[in-house]
C-alpha cells in the first residue's frame, strides 16, 4: 500500500475521544485519577514513560525494530496504524513513541484501551488501520457486549442521542500491567499520592512555628526519613527510587542496586507486555486486510541480562560500577 493512498482515506472509529475533565459528568464512569497533579505518582509515570522504551538516537545502545516476516507494503501501514501525529523516522522510533505513550496511559489507569480504527479510501474499500486511544475508565462490559459511557458535553459536541454507544469487541483491545503488578497497582498509587500531596512538609508546620496553633513536635530529618521509607515501601514489588540517590542513612548501595535491578525487571516485563498487545492488535488488522506481520525489538536489556546481574550483585563477582552501567542508557 502506497503512503500517499493512507493520507488520503478516511478513518472510522466507534468509540469518541473526551479529556478527563468531563469523566465527573457520568455517573457510570468511576472517578478519573489526577495522579500527575502530585509529586511522586508524576515522578513515577514520567520515569516509567521515558525509560520503558529510550529513543534510538539518545542511547548508547544499538537499538532497532522490525516487522516479521519482511514486507515493503505492511511496513507503511503499521507505521501508519501506530505513529502520533505523523511521526514516522523510522520503525523503532514510531514503536517507541507508541510504548512511551501508552506506558504513561497504564501507569496512570492501570490499563489502556485502543481502539482497532480502520481506513477506507474514496471507493470504500479498506486500506489501513490505525490504534486510537480511548478513556480507559468510560469502557465497560455489560454480558457479551462492550460498551462507552459518554458524558453530557461530549454527546453535545458530537451530536449524540445517547450517553453508552455499543462497541465491536474485536476492535478494541486492553494494554494490561505485568500479572504481578495489577493487585498492587492501586494500593500503591494511592500510597505516593497521599505522600505526594506532601512535598516538603506538614500544612500545620508553618502556622506551628509562627505560634497560630498550639505547639506540635515536629522533626524535619525524621519526617523527610520516614517520607522516603513510605514511598520505597509503596514502591517495593517494582523498586523504583523515586530519583533518590544512595545514602547509607537511608538506603545502602548494595539495596539501591537490588531495587534498580527489580525496575529494570518491571519495565522489561512492562515492554514485553506492550508488544505482546500491540502484535494481537496488529494480527487482528491484519486478518481483515490480508497480511500477518509482527514487531521485533532488539538492543534493549533483555531477562538474562537482568538475571545475570542480580547473580553478579548478591554474589559480589561485579563491582557495583560493573552491574549498573550495562543499563545506563545514557553513559
């Protein structure tokens, strides 16, 4: 299929595109997260965003994506189905931007829903397809069917009758976490929210020290301690360090490197679970337009080199240096 026949046909999608300030509008929609509004669940999904699946040209590593088996017509149209806005350097690049955007998605709803969305050129006949993004939380199943709840501005804005349009279930389909994430996902959600709401002390510190309430005990070096062991113990079944660097007060290095290498575990497990999704997704376009085609991936930390790392760590046979520069992307 030629570029120039995909830029010109027409998209149908069932599903409609609504921002999150219209979920409070339906009440079958459940409550829409604002976990970028406070400080460690934004750290955490930008950290998993950007890390999950680095950019080919910012990276030490030899990075590279191809479709099998080889095909010079399917190539374009995955391009197509999964590129933002055109953006198209090359295969890995575009299967970067799409992991990078649907990790924020899952990190900050536990999921993502995309809608399979198909082009037709001028003759209706159907040339491509394309992965669009839908509000994970208006999706729901009632029996066999699947259906959007669409709040009263949206049905406004697109001249709808009703507020639950009724969906084709092969044509969406759900990026879920890592098996072992998805119980504790909200727990610790909520547990760097409430620390997040907190930043860099109590809201009854400074009327304390200005003497508007009566006194309170207050210890900012164990309040900062006892903030950081709240957000590593939210965060421990994945190990993110929330940016903080070794400190033997609080965290010795050799447990620094231990959590670092069960992040490293977490995005690998995060990444092979995009791509395993993004392939049915593929497949199932692919069954409607005549070809069967894959995404490979190469160049990143794969699980033997994890497993490989953590031996060399508990058994001391590497230097510190030695275990974590292999993952350093960008040293």
């Amino acid at each position: 299929m030629r570029r120039r026949d995909l830029e010109d046909s027409e998209l149908s999608r069932q599903s409609v595109r609504w921002y999150t300030t219209e979920a409070t509008q339906h009440p079958a929609i459940a409550p829409i997260p604002q976990f970028h509004d406070y400080h460690y669940p934004r750290m955490l999904i930008e950290d998993v965003r950007n890390n999950v699946m680095p950019y080919r040209g910012m990276t030490k590593w030899k990075l590279d994506a191809r479709i099998e088996p080889g095909n010079d017509d399917v190539l374009p149209l995955i391009e197509k189905a999964i590129s933002d806005r055109g953006f198209r350097q090359n295969l890995y690049e575009v299967v970067a931007n799409f992991a990078q955007e649907c990790a924020s998605w899952m990190m900050t709803f536990g999921k993502a829903t995309y809608e399979i969305g198909y082009l037709y050129d001028a003759s209706k006949n159907l040339v491509g397809f394309e992965l669009l993004d839908v509000m994970p939380n208006s999706i729901k199943r009632k029996g066999k069917k699947l259906v959007q709840y669409v709040p009263q501005s949206v049905m406004e804005d697109y001249e709808l009758t009703s507020d639950t349009l009724e969906l084709s279930p092969e044509n969406f389909i759900t990026f879920e976490l890592p098996s072992y994430m998805r119980d504790t996902y909200e727990p610790m959600m909520a547990a760097l929210y409430a620390q997040g709401k907190v930043t860099s002390m109590p809201d009854f510190v400074l009327p304390n020290l200005k003497g508007e309430i009566a006194p309170i005990p207050y210890d900012l070096n164990k309040f900062a301690r006892d903030q950081k062991m709240a957000v590593a113990e939210a965060t421990k079944i994945i190990g993110w360090s929330a940016r903080q660097a070794p400190d033997d007060k609080f965290m010795t290095e050799y447990y620094h490197l231990e959590r670092f290498l069960r992040f490293e575990m977490f995005k690998l497990n995060l990444r092979i679970s995009m791509i395993d999704t993004l392939n049915e997704a593929i497949s199932r376009a692919g069954n409607n337009l005549g070809f069967k085609a894959k995404i490979v991936v190469e160049g990143l930390p794969t699980l033997e080199d994890i497993r490989q790392a953590q031996a060399s760590l508990a058994t001391g046979s590497k230097s510190f240096t030695d275990v974590i520069n292999p993952f350093l992307a960008y040293g």
